[in-house]
C-alpha cells in the first residue's frame, strides 16, 4: 500500500506509512501531499469521509523515530459502513458490528477488529500483490491450522476489493510485550520448534535475486551463496518459517507467557529451523542499539548466548556445530535484506546502506 490506492465514491486515498529508510526528498513530497489532501478533504462541502493519519509502528524511542513517525505518516478513509468505500464494502460483506480504529502494521497493511456474531475478528487490507498483501499468509495459516499448531491466526474469509487484498483472521488473545525476557524467548523457541516440517524445497535463490537486480555485478557472488545454503544439511529438512518474527509480532498473556504469534506475511513454507529465532533476537538488539542490519551479523548473534541456549535446547542435532549456526546466521540476512528491499526499493541506489549491509556482509560471506 506504498503507492496510493483510489477508493470508490471519494475523493481520498488508503497510504501506508512510509518504510525506514525512505529519501528525505521523498518524505518531504509525501508529506505535502498528504497534508494538502487532508486539508481539502475536512474543508469540502462534498459529502464523504474525511481520512485520518496513520503512524507507522514505532520501532525505537528518540526524537528521530517520534519525527519519522509524524512525516512517514499515511493516511485512510472512514470505515462508515453506511459510505461507498472499499473497507465499508468489505466490512459490510464480513457482517461486522463495532469496528475498531484503524490502525498500520510493521508490513505497510491497515487493520481494524471488529464484531461478527459472537466472535472477534482483525480485518487486514494492504495493496494487492504487493508485500502489504495479507493474503499472501494465507497458504502457510491454513497449513498451520490443519497441522493444529495453536496461538496463531486462523483465516476466515479472504478477497480483494479495487486493488486491494483483505483477510479476516480470529483475534488471538494477550498483549504486545513490552521486552523480550529470557523465559519468553524460551516460550517462542519452543513455539518454533513445534512448526511442521516442510515438503517444500529450500531455496534461498529467490531472495538471491531481489539483490542481484539491484546491483547485478553481484549476481554470481549472491547465487553462489544461496546454493550454499540450499546444499547445507539443514536444507535437507525445511520448516514454516515466520519471516519477520520480532517482539511486536508475538503476544503474552497476564503472566507473561506466550500467547501467539501474529502478522505470518513474510511466512514462507520452506525456511531453515532457527532462523526465525535469530531474527527475534537480533532484530531486539538492532532497536535496542539503533543498529543495521549489517552491523549486527558482524556481532555474529548465532554465536551469542542469547540465541545458543534456545538454540541448543530446541534443536540439539544441529545447534551445537558452528558451520549450521552460521548457515541460519547467513540465511537470516540474506531473506532480511531481501525483505527490506522489497519494502523499500529506493535502498539500491542508497550507497551506504548498500556497503553496510550488503556489500560487507556478502564479501564476509563468499570468503
């Protein structure tokens, strides 16, 4: 939902917020835009909704994330049931009751709970086909469900609408956590150690070339080491894999305990075990210490205490070699920065965060 998605019988736009690491140009000409818009939106005579802002999740405290925030703003229509909007036309075909303020996922989808019956569901809509697509979580959910893995998600009722993709998943109970605590990463590690095993072939070649198309003199390099990975005995015995497993996508309960597991967007049927592990714990390092991607492999999280413990409880038949610690330490990164450039395409061209965390790491890597 980066790119504005008109909706039927208004003069408005559905906007995500903007990705970190957008160019400042950029923020500047959306935050124009969407002031401008905002502004003639509640000053018309016209009937309709007038949209409302819509914050990014906050990533980290300090005055540049409040500022990141507040420019990188989208913004979405009214949710009226009674407008001829594209939400209004899927809440009214969901049946729903109360709706929720909306609120924007980490993904770039806008969501709202609502009332249907005696349940309570979470309504996700983000462009279609684009990495803001529920939708996309639905194949791995359902296997999920029909393997009866619980504290995840189940789907609904699924569609599109005017160029956007929407899902109504059952609302899990808990809360966000507010820190990742040594018996809650034990609760998570045990939760992903449960994941059925997959029947789908490993590959990481996918990821591989999100990279190569930005800078293709690296095409060789890049393919030479996701066939590493694909040859590596882990490989050999693939799992669901989350693929953006950080704090604010898990929930506890009152005592602290895990609760679930939400937003399975990035999930994928054929990742490495561990690796959504290591991404929970170093992406809590990257927040905590302000810190890229890069930076934090060269810390080499796989080998930290952190991760090992979990690791080595969990998955004692491989977690105690180093050579499948850094397989998952590779294979974390190069989905990652697959993923942020999927989110945020500008980065290729960004020469800085290119050399920190690509060029480094995969010359590190390719040793």
């Amino acid at each position: 939902m980066n790119a504005p998605v008109p909706l039927p019988g208004t003069g408005s736009d559905v906007v995500a917020p903007l990705p970190p690491g957008a160019a400042p140009a950029h923020v500047l000409l959306r935050t124009l835009r969407r002031e401008t818009l905002l502004v003639a939106a509640r000053t018309s005579f016209a009937p309709g909704p007038a949209p409302t802002r819509l914050r990014a999740p906050r990533l980290a405290g300090g005055v540049r994330e409040g500022a990141r925030r507040a420019l990188g703003a989208g913004w979405i229509t009214s949710t009226d049931l009674t407008e001829s909007t594209a939400v209004a036309t899927v809440l009214r075909h969901l049946r729903a009751g109360r709706v929720s303020a909306p609120a924007i996922g980490a993904d770039g989808s806008a969501r709202w709970t609502f009332e249907a019956g005696t349940r309570r569901l979470v309504l996700r809509l983000g462009k279609a086909d684009s990495a803001a697509d529920p939708r996309r979580a639905q194949h791995v959910l359902r296997s999920l469900e029909l393997c009866g893995v619980d504290g995840v998600p189940r789907i609904v009722d699924a569609g599109s609408v005017e160029g956007l993709g929407w899902t109504a998943e059952t609302l899990l109970p808990g809360h966000r956590p507010r820190q990742l605590g040594k018996a809650l990463v034990r609760d998570i590690a045990t939760f992903l150690s449960g994941l059925p095993t997959s029947t789908v072939q490993f590959t990481a070649r996918t990821d591989a070339e999100v990279l190569a198309r930005a800078h293709p003199n690296r095409r060789a390099q890049l393919l030479d080491v996701a066939d590493r990975l694909a040859d590596h005995p882990l490989a050999a015995n693939p799992v669901v894999r989350h693929g953006d497993l950080w704090l604010g996508n898990c929930l506890r309960d009152r005592r602290g305990r895990l609760s679930g597991v939400v937003d399975w967007d990035a999930s994928t049927p054929a990742g490495l075990p561990g690796a959504d592990l290591l991404h929970l714990i170093a992406t809590d390092v990257r927040l905590r210490r302000r810190s890229s991607l890069g930076d934090v492999w060269r810390t080499a999280p796989w080998e930290g205490a952190a991760f090992l413990a979990p690791a080595q409880s969990q998955w004692p038949q491989w977690a105690h070699e180093a050579d499948a610690r850094r397989a998952v330490g590779t294979s974390w990164w190069l989905s990652q920065v697959a993923a942020d450039l999927n989110r945020a395409p500008q980065r290729a061209s960004d020469v800085r965060w290119w050399r920190s965390n690509v060029a480094s790491v995969l010359d590190a890597v390719a040793r």
